[in-house]
C-alpha cells in the first residue's frame, strides 16, 4: 500500500506562483512514476506532468514551459511548480503514484487562479 499526502495549493492571482507538494509513504519504494493530474468543474480529469524513477518528465501541451515536476527520492517526495499561472488552470490537482500492481491517488489539493 502507498498514501500519498498533497499539499500547496491555495488562491494566487493570475501571473502568480505555486509550487504543490506529494509525499508517498507505505510501499513507496514500489513506486516507478508519480504524477499531477487536474480535474476542473464540469471536465475530466487530465494529465498535468508526470515524471519516473528514472527522471523522465512529460507534460500537458497546456503546461509545457510554464510548469515543471520534479522528484526527491530520498524524501519519496514529487513537486509541481506552477509558474505564469492562468485562470484556466484552476482545479482540483491530484497526485498519483504507479507501482506494477495499482496507481495510487491522493485526496486531491485546491488551486484558484482568480483576480
């Protein structure tokens, strides 16, 4: 079993900053990806970033150069640092974590792009 415990989010203002956090803890030795997904009222739940063991990172065309994931292994702990942030990115941002068997989600963390 993995938990995985989020944290960061907030209101920012447009242009503004944020950087979430996802702590894995359990089997996380098990783990070979973690990632962010978003989902926003009304709409699915979409891929944000995602980055593996390895350090291979991927991107939403909708974040590329404005967001970056990154990973501490030896915390079991992933990043998403969400810079010129825009009204559109607001949602509800979730962690997960894969391992060979299941993908793991966290409870999910509020981010509000707003004026």
């Amino acid at each position: 079993q993995v938990q995985l415990v989020e944290s960061g989010g907030g209101l920012v203002q447009p242009g503004g900053s944020l950087r979430l956090s996802c702590a894995a803890s359990g089997s996380a030795s098990s783990i070979y990806d973690m990632g962010w997904y978003r989902q926003a009222p009304g709409k699915r739940r979409e891929l944000v970033a995602q980055i593996t063991n390895s350090g291979s990172t991927n991107y939403a065309d909708s974040v590329k150069g404005r967001f970056t994931i990154s990973g501490d292994n030896a915390k079991n702990t992933v990043y998403l640092q969400m810079n010129s942030l825009k009204p559109e990115d607001t949602a509800v941002y979730y962690c997960r974590a894969r391992t060979l068997s299941r993908q793991y989600w966290g409870q999910g963390t509020q981010v509000t792009v707003s004026s």
